[in-house]
C-alpha cells in the first residue's frame, strides 16, 4: 500500500486545506480519508478544501473518499469544497454526476469559498 501524498495548509480562518498529489485510487484512498477525518475532527476548523491540482488519477475510492468526505462535513456543519481538478480527474467527476455535488471551486490561494457550509 502507498499512501497518497498529501500536503497540508491551515488557513488563519480555522480552515485546512489538503493537497493530494498523485494517484488517488483504492490503493491511497483510506489514507486520503482518514486524513479527511482527522481535519474534519479538529473543533478549531470551520472547513476543509481539497486542492485536486495535483491529482493525476482518480478512480472510484478516490471519488467515495470526497463524498464520504463531504458526508462528514455536512454532519459536523463544517464546508467541505473541491477545487483545482483538471484533465482526467475533473472528466471523471464530471462523468461520474459528482462535479456538482462536491462543490467544485477553482483553485483558491486563500480558499475564501469555505465561508459558509454546503447545502445538501
């Protein structure tokens, strides 16, 4: 198993954003989510943003990782976005009807979008 490669940066307004690099796939994908997780965890953070930039795959667990991720977010009343996707990994999502529904952003240096939580 190898882990995803994930950067972190935490916002001065209580926000993580996750950077994964590489291959997100069944292989990384319950590292990817327990990293999710924990920041979700944090009670000092109002959100998570996950910058797909970086993302050259993503396959089926990498997109049940961002919905689980979301899930999680919602039940804690904390804003899950995605952002930064392109090439193959915004085709899949855009293909798999799950664009939408992750809030998909472009990518943000300040990640200014998690001001308010996402709808369900």
């Amino acid at each position: 198993m190898h882990p995803v490669l994930v950067r972190e940066h935490r916002t001065g307004g209580g926000q993580q954003i996750l950077y994964p690099a590489g291959e997100l796939d069944a292989v990384a994908a319950d590292h990817f989510t327990s990293m999710i997780d924990t920041a979700l965890a944090d009670d000092q953070l109002t959100g998570v943003v996950i910058d797909l930039s970086a993302v050259t795959f993503l396959d089926c667990a990498g997109i049940g990782a961002l919905v689980a991720g979301r899930r999680a977010a919602l039940r804690l009343g904390k804003a899950f976005h995605v952002a930064g996707a392109t090439g193959l990994p915004r085709r899949v999502l855009e293909l798999t009807g799950t664009l939408t529904a992750l809030q998909l952003n472009p990518p943000s240096e300040k990640a200014t979008m998690l001001r308010t939580p996402v709808a369900a």
